[in-house]
C-alpha cells in the first residue's frame, strides 16, 4: 500500500526529495539517511509497505529485519567509529500511528557533550 501524504511512503515513492537516495534495499525494507534533526550518520531503516506496527509485518519482512538491522549497525559503527550505536523504532503520529521506520542513530562524544549528555 502506498499512502499520499505519508512521510516514508512519500519519499519511497519519489513525490518527495531523498537526500542520497536509497542506500539498500531488500524484498520488504530500504535504507536511507535519516530526513531531519539526527545526527549525521543515522541511517532510517523502513519498511516498503505501509506498515504502522512491528504486530504488521509480513513473513518475508519479519524474517528479514533481524539481519538487516545487523547489518546497518556495523556499517554505521564502521563509518561512524561511535561510543554507542542506538537502534529505536518510531511509528507514532499526532493523532495515529505512522509508517513504521527504525533509526540506527550513531552516538559520540561530540554529539553527548553538543546536547548535554553523559560523559
């Protein structure tokens, strides 16, 4: 399903710009830079479809997601070298869930002391 006016679907569709485009992809996810205020290096892992809820997922994308998230987190620590790899799945909305996208967020030292965390 293709919803208009959905961030994930609209960007997967091409109705909106996709800084670096899609990075990979598999028969049921993309990966793609993160669209927004993370830090650099956040990579957005997110379903084809429109899905809203982990409870959604079909075979192939539950089969699939466990590797794939795997996989993004050491690229990410490659590339990124950080203290810390975050990986948080986001589907809520104003006023209803939304697509479904899972963000491998790079942590450093730089990024903590930028906004005040632990040391």
């Amino acid at each position: 399903m293709d919803v208009t006016g959905c961030l994930g679907c609209d960007l997967l569709a091409g109705r909106r710009e996709l800084p670096g485009g899609v990075l990979h992809e598999t028969a049921a996810w993309v990966v793609n830079h993160v669209v927004g205020r993370m830090s650099l290096g956040t990579l957005i892992v997110g379903p084809r479809e429109h899905v809203v809820a982990v409870a959604e997922l079909d075979d192939t994308a539950a089969a699939e997601l466990g590797p794939l998230l795997r996989d993004t987190a050491r690229v990410v620590e490659t590339l990124c070298r950080p203290e810390q790899n975050y990986v948080c799945m986001w589907s809520h909305g104003r006023d209803a869930r939304k697509h479904l996208h899972i963000a491998v967020q790079p942590v450093t030292a730089e990024v903590r002391a930028r906004y005040g965390g632990l040391n």
